[in-house]
C-alpha cells in the first residue's frame, strides 16, 4: 500500500510503508534534475540526472547503467538530433553518431 505526499512545490511523491524512500531534485525553474532510487547494493551511482537548456528543453539524460542520450533541438525549439547509448537490460540500443529526426 501505497501513500500519496506533496512535496512543498506540489511534486507527488509516493512512500510505501516500511521500504525506502525515492529522491527527487529539481532545478530553480521546477525541471527535474535528479532520480535517486532507494540504495541499489550492486550500482555505486544509481542516480539519473537531467539537464537542460535555457528553453527548459532536455538535453542530456545520464543513467546508472552507463547509458546516456544527447538531445539537440533545431530553431524552432523541435527535437532534431538524438545520439547517445541507451541500456534497457538485457539488450544495449546504440544510437549512430547521430541521427537525424524526421520533422
């Protein structure tokens, strides 16, 4: 069972009862910057982080697997360009250098 909170911005935040809990950052503009899942014995890091650009558009995305994707935009603020290397166990997606988007 499951209990509902808000944290002091209105983010929801679910606890369970007698397990650890999950940690959220977020950055000055209210954009998630950080998922810590409870403590994982066999990651050393196992936060995903996120950034940013000055238009609040994701850029980068690191994962505790290693994994990571580099998002680029074009004028019109679209998603144009997606590279990086993305795990999703068991298999590993490889982006090519980079790949173009359809728009």
């Amino acid at each position: 069972m499951y209990r509902r909170l808000s944290d002091e911005n209105g983010h929801d935040l679910a606890e369970a009862p007698g397990r650890p809990a999950h940690s959220f950052s977020y950055t000055r503009v209210d954009l998630e910057s950080q998922y810590t899942p409870p403590v994982l014995t066999d990651v050393s890091m196992p936060e995903t982080t996120y950034d940013y650009s000055l238009d609040r558009e994701l850029e980068f995305e690191s994962r505790p697997d290693g994994g990571h994707i580099d998002l680029q935009y074009d004028s019109a603020t679209r998603l144009s360009r997606l590279s990086g290397v993305y795990r999703i166990s068991p298999s590993v997606v490889q982006f090519p250098d980079t790949r173009e988007l359809p728009l």
